[in-house]
C-alpha cells in the first residue's frame, strides 16, 4: 500500500503509528472527502475501500466506477460458498471437489470466483480452454486446472503456466508426446466416452493408450473421468448405470498398465446428490455452485447472480399509440411506459419481449411491452404508481428467478447465464 485515505471522526488518531513519509490523508466525513476526490488524481490504481455502512462509501465506489452502464450483475460471493458447502457436505471423507469455472464462471467472473474458491480449498478448477485457465494464472490463482478442450497450439502455454490437458483422443495423445519428448514433464487427464459420445476415447483405444502412457512415463495421469448424459433425468437411470460400470470397466486396464491409480470422477452437479455410489475420487461442481440444482437440491441452494437495470425514462402513453420497433406494443389504455437500461445486447434477449416476461419494480412485477431493443426494453408500470426514474429494475435473482427466464427464452440456466455481456458490470459482494 502506498497511500491511505482516511475518513471519520475517530480514525486521525491511527496517524502516529505510521510511518512519518506514508502518504496520509483524513477527512471528517464521506461528502467532504467528494468534494475533494478530485486533487487526489487516481490513475491506474487498485483502490480498498472499506468501511462500515453508516459511512455509504457505496458513493466513493460509483464516482470511481470505469464502468458507467447502468445494467449490473451483483454476484453474492457468501451465496456461492453457502452452495459449495451444500455439495460439500454430501461428499465421503477423502472426496476431492472439481469446481468448474469455464466460460468466465457460468458469467460471473472466473477470476473472481476462482480465488474465491482456491481460499475455500476446493482440489481443482476446470475450464473450457487453455486461454481461460492462463487467465486465471495470471491472477495469481496457483489451485490445479483442467482444460477440457485443448489445442496442440495451445501445448507451449499449458505447459508454462502449469495447466492440465485432457486427452480425448489417440491423435491428440499423439501430438502431446510429440511436443513432450522424453524430457518435459506434464500432467494430463483422459476423457473416456461412456455414452456421451461427445469427445472421448473409445474402449477399443484403451490399449494403445495404455501402450503409448507406458512407454512415456512423463505424461503423469493425474485423473480418469468421463461425463454422464442425464445424471438429473430419472427416466434415464438405467442408462446413468450403464455408463458408471462402463466407465468402471474402461479404467481398470489402464490403473494397471500405469502402475498407479489416477483420480477417477465421472459425477456432475446433478448427479452429486442422486449418485452418491459414484462419486469416486472426485466430484464435478458447476451450475449449482451458482445456485441452479436439477438433482433434489434446489431448495438448499442460494440465489448468487443478480442481474439488475436501472429507468432510464417514463413517459405516459394515450390509448390508440404503440411503444417499440414495428408498433409490436399496442396501448389501449392511458399507460406508464418506463424506458430500462438492458437490452438483447446485454442479454436479455427478444423472446423476453412483448408481455413474454416480467421484472421487478418497487416489489411488483412490470411486463414487458413491445420488441427487446439493443440497449433498452419498454415494461409497463402502469400499476406501479410509485416507480420513479432511476429506479432499480431486477431482471433475475431471487425474484424473477434466473429458471423463470430461462423457461421465457426458451433455454436453460447456463444459457442465460453465459449470455450476459460483458459490458454489463460484475460487483462482488459478501454479507
């Protein structure tokens, strides 16, 4: 820290016990300290603001703010640990935790969520691609990280930044034991396809494999899975059986030809309550760290992301006009129209236009009215007498929930989630 800002009547009195050339300053209140902002020329700073409530240092955060668009997700990081120790709580002594955190954290922010999640000792994180997981490095998270999709051109900087490649394919194997040779060492996962029959090796691969790993010891298995199709389908639990032996089946020669015995996982979140028997060495968390459960747990869970927009405008409608592009909104009664700051871009998308959907305002629920703009969506609050320009519209969270929009688009949870733009602004909070 190079410079401290005090605010209040109390705190001058730490002033002697710093450093005489620390750079310090004090200011009675948070409105004298405004006032001011502007001789302290912040630039390319990280700024800790903390404080109790009473001091509303929330207004310190918005003049601060690069971000200026008027449309966040709040993202309750006490919300996702209450829901990691929900899963965690399931799982027999000794079973690790893989916490996925690809496509940005289902769009909260990997980064953010990441160390979050190495603090609260989960084993590993995975991600989608090798740029996510060097991002994460970059951050200075240090936890393990599975990269399920790699690409050879990809090799040079997994190996650099400590990342670990699954293998799905006798090809893929080929060219990572072309680019290792006999002396880099690197840690891989192998993909089995049980029945998914996305990305996998298939049982006739597993002894070439077995071959190929024997005879270069310095690709170290560090794990075994593969993916059920419908762990939070019951109809299909025969099927979710079927896979667990096969994949059972699929390991055991290649434990043998290794000479040890990689971690084994093959249960996501749907799966971790309703498949306790094969949770194996390690579990594989993901939508329901973010508080979206198809497995029996939903009503344990925490809401975490809240997605939020602000009237922008209200204007008052005569019967007989029309709101939005191609007059898709008719009036036919005198009507508040209010005017909010998100729009497809920001994702919320056009299904949820022309009455499909309703937001939150004032605690009562304002459809929509008229086609989904870029930038901007029309509701009607007509009923709301006291909503105001510069409200708070809440677009998902606890009320709507991220399951009711999803339901309006057409979609599921992870869609929508991951539809959030990133011109929208994540703010972190704990209770």
């Amino acid at each position: 820290m190079n410079r401290l800002i005090g605010i209040g009547t109390d705190i001058p009195s730490i002033r002697e016990k710093l450093p005489a050339d620390f750079d310090t300053t004090f200011y009675p209140d948070t409105a004298t300290f405004l006032q001011n902002i502007q001789q302290h020329h912040f630039l390319d700073e990280l700024i800790l603001l903390k404080g109790a409530r009473p001091f509303a240092f929330e207004h310190i955060a918005r003049r601060l703010e690069q971000k200026a668009h008027k449309t966040v997700l709040e993202v309750n990081l006490t919300a996702l640990v209450h829901n990691l120790n929900v899963y965690n709580r399931l799982l027999r002594p000794g079973t690790k935790m893989l916490a996925m955190v690809k496509a940005s954290g289902y769009g909260s922010g990997s980064a953010e969520l990441a160390k979050l999640l190495e603090f609260h000792h989960v084993d590993y994180l995975g991600v989608a691609y090798a740029d996510e997981g060097i991002e994460l490095r970059q951050a200075g998270v240090n936890l393990p990280i599975l990269v399920l999709n790699p690409d050879p051109s990809g090799f040079d900087a997994m190996y650099r930044f400590r990342l670990e490649p699954e293998v799905y394919s006798l090809p893929l194997l080929d060219e990572l034991i072309h680019y290792a040779g006999q002396e880099k060492h690197l840690a891989i996962h192998l993909k089995l396809d049980t029945g998914m029959h996305r990305l996998g090796l298939e049982p006739l691969d597993i002894q070439i494999v077995a071959e190929k790993l024997t005879a270069n010891p310095n690709l170290e298995v560090k794990s075994v899975f593969s993916h059920l199709s419908a762990s939070d389908a019951p109809q299909h639990d025969a099927f979710t059986h079927r896979q667990a032996a096969a994949f059972s089946d699929m390991y055991a020669p290649i434990a043998a030809a290794l000479g040890y015995a990689p971690l084994r996982h093959i249960v996501n979140t749907g799966g971790i309550a309703r498949f306790p028997e094969y949770h194996f060495d390690m579990v594989r968390l993901g939508i329901g760290l973010y508080g979206v459960d198809s497995g029996g747990l939903q009503d344990q869970l925490r809401v975490v992301n809240t997605l939020k927009a602000t009237i922008s405008q209200i204007k008052t409608i005569e019967p007989g006009e029309t709101v939005g592009y191609n007059r898709n909104g008719p009036v036919d009664r005198p009507s508040r129209i209010a005017t909010i700051s998100i729009g497809y871009a920001d994702g919320f998308l056009r299904l949820a236009g022309n009455g499909r959907y309703s937001v939150l305002v004032q605690g009562r629920r304002a459809p929509t009215i008229g086609n989904v703009c870029m930038d901007m969506t029309m509701i009607d609050v007509t009923h709301i007498p006291v909503a105001r320009e510069g409200d708070e519209v809440v677009i998902l969270g606890e009320n709507p929930t991220v399951q009711e929009l999803a339901t309006c688009l057409q979609t599921i949870p992870y869609e929508v989630f991951t539809n959030i733009s990133e011109r929208v602004k994540r703010v972190y909070w704990q209770e």
